[in-house]
C-alpha cells in the first residue's frame, strides 16, 4: 500500500510542492543571509558604538573615585549582554589584552569607531572612547553573537513553514487533480467492460478537460462504430442466409426426389451459382479482415495503367453488353506507368464495375478513364445509373453503409465492395474518392503516385 502510495498523484504532489517550498526558502536564505547578516553586523557595530559612548559619558568624570552602584549595575549589564569594558588611565588598559595600536588611539584623544579586530587571541568587535588626561574606555563584543543563531533560528522557522504550506498545498492540488483522473479512470473501466453511456463531466484545468473530452469522444466513437458494426453483421448474416436458404431448399427437394432428372440440372446451376456468391461475399470478408495485416502480400511493378484498364475494359464488355449497358474508355495516346500492384489494382477496377453493372439501367453508359497528372495518375470510373447524394458520399465507403441506405429500394451487394476497394487503394499508396459523374450517376475516383510505397 506505501508502494503504491508513492507512486500515486497525490503523494507525488504533496513531494513536489513540498521541494518546491524548501527550495524556495534555501535559495532565498542563500541570497538574503549574507544580506541580513551584513546588516546585523552594521547593527551591533552601531549599538556598540552607542554604548561606549554611554559608559564614556558614565565613567569619565568619577575615573578618579571608587565606582558608585550605577556604574556597577551599568558594568553588569553590559557583562551580561557579552560585552566587556576595558579603562584606559594615563595610557594604560586596567588589564592586558588590547591591541596597543587601540590603546594609543583612545590614549591620544580619538574616538574607534566599531571595527573587528583581534583582542586576547580572538576576534572581537571593538569600539573606543577617548576621556581627558590620556584616559579612555574599550567595549569589545564578540562578533556575530546571537546573530548566527537567530538567523538560524529564523531560517528553521521559514522551512518549516515552507514545508507546512508545500503539505497544504500538495494536498489541495493533488485533491484538485487526482479526482478527474480517477473519474477518468473508473469511467475507461466502464468503457472496457461495455458500458457506452459513460460521459466525464468537462471541467478545468485544461489537461483536465481534454481528457475529459477525448474520454467522451472514445465512448461516442465506440458507440457509433459498434452500431456501424452490428448492422454489418446483421446485413452480412442477411446475405449469407440468402444463398443459402436457396441452396438448402434446393438440396431438400433434390434429397425429397420433387425435382426430377430433367429440372436437376437447372436446380444444380442454380445451387452453383448461389455457393459462387457465397464464396465470392466470404472471400471479400476475409480480404477485409487481411488488409490491415503487415503480411497482406503487395508486389509493386512499373505498370501501364492504359494497358491495364483496356484489358479489364475488353474483359467486361461482353458481359456489359449482355446487361444492355454501353463500356466506353477514355485513354491517353501514350502509356501512363506507376508502380502498383497489378492484380491488386485490377480487383479495385472488377470491384467498382460490379456494383456499376448492378446499379445502372439498360442504355446508361460506364466510362473508364485513364489520364495522367501533375502528383500522379488518375483511373476514374463513372456511370449514368442512380449515383449518390452528397450525403452518401461521406459513407461511402464505410461498410454496410450504403447497403443500410438502399436495401429494399435499388440493387445493392452485400455492402463491402466499396470498403474493400478503399482499403486496397491505400495498401497501394493512393487514394480513392466518391463524387457526381458528368454522366449523371456516381464517379469513383483512384489517385496513384508515380513512385508508390504500400500504406497500412
């Protein structure tokens, strides 16, 4: 629990400001001491200076009589406060000590002003009044006495006030912060354990807030993404059950003997196609399923993009044209090389054409077009049949999207085409979009650089 203690926002908070505190009151006792023990020291020189003019005033007229009880009290007091007085008559200190050099000043009539200088073998601070006939007083104090210890004192007192406020404040702050996060927190565990209803209150400070929001935007997109989701697999389970529903009567009625040796034929072409379809919708979901792997085999080549698209272009028209359906092209005079996937390109232009001939009416026309450009070259595939609202265009390659639109109103497939050709295209490095054809239906649009890598 202490383990996890340290590691928490709140602990590491209260460290923190706590630091923060008594690195603040060190680096500005390690500006202002010197400062303030400067200015104490010009104190004490100053207040010495005040009491040997004192005791100079007090002593020198009765240096020639016994000491009165006044002068004692003064002298103790003085004693008391760590200051000793020295009385210069005729020249002489009343004990050894003082440096002659002070002696002689006060002897010879002038004042010392307070100063450190070395008395008995120590430091002290001294300070000299002259008095009449070659007398004079010396009060000497020992340097910095108790102005160590108080600024000490004081710089003890600043710290741990520091530390209290740093304690205070960590404690607010880590309070401030950790209540978000463990929102936060708790709400990513309902998200994980299913809960899409889960919404984080917006709320400063701004780090705050952005995880708020893109905790909210999380739970909204996995809302949305699972519905997308589930009415894909309920569209695809439709188109799963449909073949073979038709394959199950079918073999029912073989196995019952209902259809004879002359219909077993058409029933078996019928059964045919019907596991073709379903091969076809279980190979695109597993294609689906690979894209995003780093195994989905690409293998880049220098390709002719005015070759490619007329081979498809001579592959279908047969099949068009049985549809009714006019396959026009539109290429440049001279080739227009890439590096793509050959076959990976051609099961984009299969994929497209499919859901063309499945939308457009007899007589309408599909148009594919090859021209080069600037960044790249464009194979552009449009067709006169129904098209798409602008409101179809954002989903249109979403899976199941479309099919959700039109199921019940127009042809549509089993609602992957679109995807999956999507998704090729940026294996390849391009880009596909989807917009209104001049020919009144839907244009599909491939982008492909020249010198192409594979995107994940």
């Amino acid at each position: 629990m202490a383990s996890r203690f340290g590691r928490t926002v709140t602990a590491r908070a209260v460290l923190v400001t706590c630091a923060a505190a008594v690195v603040s009151v060190l680096v500005t006792a390690v500006v202002a001491f010197p400062i303030a023990l400067r200015e104490a020291n010009q104190d004490a020189r100053t207040a010495l200076d005040k009491e040997a003019g004192l005791v100079a005033a007090l002593l020198g007229p009765r240096l020639a009589s016994p000491r009165t009880r006044d002068e004692e009290a003064a002298l103790r007091r003085l004693s008391s406060m760590h200051i000793d007085v020295y009385v210069i008559r005729s020249g002489e200190p009343d004990r050894p000590g003082l440096p002659r050099r002070i002696v002689d000043m006060v002897a010879g009539g002038r004042a010392v002003a307070a100063h450190r200088a070395t008395v008995g073998g120590e430091p002290r601070l001294v300070a000299g009044r002259p008095l009449p006939n070659r007398s004079g007083v010396v009060l000497t104090e020992q340097p910095d006495s108790g102005i160590l210890r108080g600024l000490t004192a004081r710089l003890g007192l600043a710290m741990l006030a520091g530390l209290a406020a740093g304690l205070i404040a960590g404690t607010l702050l880590a309070r401030r912060l950790a209540g978000p996060i463990r929102h936060a927190a708790l709400a990513a565990r309902r998200l994980s354990a299913g809960d899409r209803a889960v919404r984080l209150g917006v709320e400063a400070p701004a780090e705050v807030e952005d995880l708020a929001r893109a905790l909210n935007d999380l739970a909204a997109a996995l809302t949305t993404s699972e519905g997308r989701q589930r009415d894909f697999l309920l569209s695809v389970s439709h188109e799963l059950r449909t073949p073979l529903t038709t394959i199950r009567g079918y073999a029912e009625a073989l196995a019952d003997g209902v259809i004879g040796p002359d219909g077993a034929t058409r029933a078996g072409q019928t059964m045919l196609g019907e596991a073709e379809r379903l091969d076809r919708l279980v190979a695109d979901l597993l294609v689906l399923a690979r894209l995003e792997a780093a195994d989905f085999p690409v293998e880049l080549l220098p390709v002719d993009l005015r070759e490619l698209v007329g081979t498809a272009a001579d592959a279908w028209a047969a099949r068009c044209a049985g549809a009714g359906i006019v396959l026009r092209t539109e290429l440049p005079d001279g080739p227009v090389v890439v590096d793509t996937d050959p076959g990976r390109l051609r099961q984009v232009i299969d994929g497209l054409l499919e859901n063309a001939l499945r939308a457009v009416p007899p007589g309408a026309p599909v148009v594919l077009a090859v021209r080069p450009e600037a960044a790249g070259a464009v194979v552009e595939l449009r067709d006169g049949g129904p098209g798409f609202t602008d409101d179809d265009l954002a989903v249109a390659f979403e899976r199941g999207a479309l099919y959700q639109r039109y199921q019940g109103v127009r042809a549509v497939g089993s609602g992957l085409g679109l995807a999956l050709a999507a998704r090729l295209v940026r294996r390849l490095g391009g880009t596909i979009e989807a917009g209104h054809a001049p020919e009144g239906g839907a244009r599909f649009t491939v982008s492909l650089p020249y010198t192409s890598r594979t995107s994940r």
